[in-house]
C-alpha cells in the first residue's frame, strides 16, 4: 500500500513541471508566469488544479 504514495508523488511531480513548462510557454507577462510557478511550486496539487481552471494557456494564436 505504501508503494502507491511513490506512485501518486511521482505523477504529481510529472504533472507540475507540465504545468510549469505551459506557463514558461505562455504569451502571459513575465511577472503573471512567476507567479504562476511559484503558485504550482508551493501548493503542488492546488495550484496544479487552480493553473488547470485558470491559468495561462499555451503561446499560440487561436484562430
């Protein structure tokens, strides 16, 4: 049973630099992706979930 926290910290861990890599992306401000990483990197579900709702999309133009 405790094999699948490893499981479920590893899949998190892929998620958030996912994550973190779609705002580096993103046309937002410099400042609004600092925040947004440091929001990812500090509460690591939340803040995967809250970027998932509403965080920057990808840089580019949808047309």
């Amino acid at each position: 049973m405790s094999d699948y926290g490893g499981i479920v910290g590893i899949i998190i861990l892929a998620l958030d630099i996912w994550a973190i890599i779609n705002v580096i992306q993103s046309s937002t401000s410099t400042g609004g992706k600092v925040l947004w990483v440091l929001l990812i990197l500090f509460l690591p579900v939340l803040g995967l979930i809250i970027w998932y709702f509403a965080g920057p999309r990808g840089g580019r133009a949808s047309a």
